[in-house]
C-alpha cells in the first residue's frame, strides 16, 4: 500500500509496500538467491535479506524468471533489512563506483 508524500517524512518519493519474494543476484554468474522486497520507490528498494552478506553492487530480479532486473547499489544495513538504490545504464557505462552513491546516505554496517 503506498503512503502519502506528508507521511514520508524528509522522503522525495513514494514507497510502494510489496512484500513479494525477489532475487538478489551477487554476481553475473552466480546463483540467484531468494530475498523479500519490502519495499520499493522509483530510486531505489528495501529488502529483508536475513544474515545475507550483500555485495555494494548487485543485480535485483523482481521475478522468478527475470523478466525484471534493476542493477542497485547498496546504501545502508540494519539487521536482516538492507537499503539500496537503483543504478541506471547510463551510470554504469560512466564507471559508476558503489562509493559513488548519495553523501547524505546512513552508513553502511557491514
């Protein structure tokens, strides 16, 4: 269900709550592993991913066979949730680094 913008707090964009099974994908060949989104917004994605250790880059299947994949960048970590946001092609073909991502970002806890 989404909230409204006066809900959100300091928050730029709407979140969606899905809580729908998702599929991180930590490397290009690596085996695909099952995660919940919780939450997604038009920059970026909330995942419960339990003691998961999470890649600063990775790919995100929204579905079983991949039919929607975003590429995202890790940005903070509490306890099983991690937040990340959305890397687009363009920012990857300039050499987009993990580090690369929003200063005013909470930090990592890895």
């Amino acid at each position: 269900m989404a909230r409204h913008r006066k809900d959100l707090g300091a928050r730029k964009h709407m979140r969606v709550e899905l809580y729908k099974p998702g599929f991180l994908i930590p490397a290009p060949d690596a085996p695909w592993i099952e995660c919940q989104i919780v939450d997604v917004s038009d920059n970026g994605v909330r995942l419960d991913v339990g003691a998961l250790a999470v890649p600063k880059l990775f790919g995100l299947a929204f579905t079983e066979r991949g039919e929607v994949l975003r590429v995202c960048a890790l940005v903070w970590r509490q306890g099983e949730l991690v937040g990340a946001r959305f890397v687009t092609a363009k920012q990857l073909r300039e050499g987009f680094e993990p580090d690369d991502a929003d200063p005013k970002r909470k930090t990592l806890v890895e």
